[in-house]
C-alpha cells in the first residue's frame, strides 16, 4: 500500500517517538534516508530527504543552490550554471 505521511506524523518522529519512527523508517524510503544521514551525524530537513527520495526513485537529477544536497548518496546533481 502506498502511504502519505501527514505533517502530525513528521513532528513525532522528528521527536523521535519510538512508536512512530521506526514504522517510517521501514517503509518510507524518505524516512531511511533521514535515519542513514542521522546516523552519519547529518541532519537533512525532511523536506530535502523528500526531494532527494523521489528524484532517486525516478532517475531524476536535482536542480538546486542547497549545499545540504550534496551530502546526500546517490543523488543526482544538476549544474547546469
């Protein structure tokens, strides 16, 4: 089943609720990218890990001036200035 997280959900396991973050972490691909980088001690906003989770899963490249991206594996920059 496909899910989309409301923002009430995002706040609890920013907080790291125990109940709540490890269900995204398991099942939403935005939600292992978060873990993965807080484990590097790097801290993503989630509205960046969603960004970067989609243009990964869709072979796209991401146009932006956010450095934060480069940090992230696997993602695809576009530089194009």
């Amino acid at each position: 089943m496909k899910v989309i997280v409301d923002t009430s959900i995002w706040i609890e396991y920013l907080k790291n609720n125990h109940e709540i973050a490890p269900e995204l972490d398991e099942g939403l691909l935005t939600g292992k990218l978060s873990f993965k980088m807080k484990e590097k001690g790097v801290t993503i906003a989630i509205t960046d890990c969603v960004i970067a989770a989609i243009a990964t899963n869709n072979g796209a490249a991401v146009y932006t001036l956010d450095q934060d991206f480069q940090s992230i594996p696997d993602v695809e920059l576009y530089n194009e200035f």
